[in-house]
C-alpha cells in the first residue's frame, strides 16, 4: 500500500524558512511526479511546487523565487524549501505523488505551516 508522510511544518516569523520534506513508501518504481499543495483555512487547495522524476518543475507564481521544490528519485523522496516566508503562506501543506503522469492521486495528511507577522 502506498504512504506518503510529510514531515518539517511549524511556526516562524515573516522573513524565515522551512524545509519540508515527504517520503513515499510501498511503491516498487520510480514516481512520474511528486508535489506540494497547500489549502488555507476558507481556501481552495492549490498546487504550490511540482517535480518530475526528469527535474522539470513548476511552481504556483505566488511561490516563485522563495520556494525550491527537489527530489531524491531513488528514495521517493521531495523536499520544498521554503524562503522568504510570508503570512500569507499560511496553511496545511500537502505532498501528492502522481505515480504515472495522470493526476496526483496519493495524498499525504498534511503538514502545517504557520507564518506569523
């Protein structure tokens, strides 16, 4: 069965960093594509950084130029640093793999980030 846990959330003051990471577990090749959205209380979930096992990536343009999305292919693993924080970059943070290039459709339980001002 697949997992995926997040783990690296927590509270920090405007103009810090985090880093989170996420581990996939109980898949047998390498991953098409792993993720990171975020929902904030009263919004809709939206995608914040994607990265390919080739290394393309893309990030949501509220995100770009603070936030660094990464990957170890052979561990299943992705990591998104995250500089420059701002309030507004408050929410659970969810990592998602999409296994096969269809649509992200394994969820981790999320990871909470705090900015404060």
């Amino acid at each position: 069965q697949v997992q995926v846990v997040e783990s690296g959330g927590g509270s920090v003051q405007a103009g810090g960093s985090l880093r989170l990471s996420c581990a996939a577990s109980g898949i047998g090749f390498m991953i098409n594509t792993m993720g990171w959205h975020r929902q904030a209380p009263g919004k809709q979930r939206e995608l914040v950084a994607g990265m390919t096992s080739g290394g393309t990536t893309n990030y949501a343009d509220s995100v770009k130029g603070r936030f660094t999305i990464s990957r170890d292919n052979a561990r299943n693993t992705v990591f998104l640093q995250m500089n420059s924080l701002k309030p507004e970059d408050t929410a659970v943070y969810y990592c998602a793999v999409d296994k096969f290039g269809l649509g992200y459709t394994v969820w981790g339980q999320g990871t909470q980030v705090t900015v404060t001002s």
